[in-house]
C-alpha cells in the first residue's frame, strides 16, 4: 500500500473543511511505500522547520483515499 500526506483545511472561499493532498514544488503527490517512511518524513520535517506543529496536524492515509 502506498501513504501520501494530506491537511484538512478551511477554505477561504467557501469557508468549508476540505482534505488536501501535499505535494512537491510541482504540484505532484509525495507518496511513501510505508506508513513508517511517511511517519519519519513527517517528524524530521517538522524538526528541520519544513512543516510546523500546527493545531490541524499532517494525516497519513492510503493513497487511495486521494484519488
């Protein structure tokens, strides 16, 4: 099974929760082959300052719940 990275976010538009995938500075999904990869990504991200610990934290979830 493939993991991808996804926020619930409010849209500012709409003013409504939406599940959004996270991608690379392309636009294209970053997908792990492990639940545990993505989980390490995720930690040292957060470590480095590449993603903060916000209140709406990074879900790892099956990529087929993207598509």
């Amino acid at each position: 099974m493939k993991w991808v990275l996804a926020k619930n976010i409010t849209s500012k538009e709409h003013g409504m929760e939406q599940l959004v995938a996270m991608g690379d500075p392309f636009g294209r999904m970053v997908v792990f082959n492990s639940k545990a990869e993505a989980e390490e990504f995720v930690n040292q991200a957060i470590v480095e300052g590449a993603l903060e610990h916000d209140e709406e934290p990074t879900l790892i979830i099956p990529e087929t719940e993207m598509l």
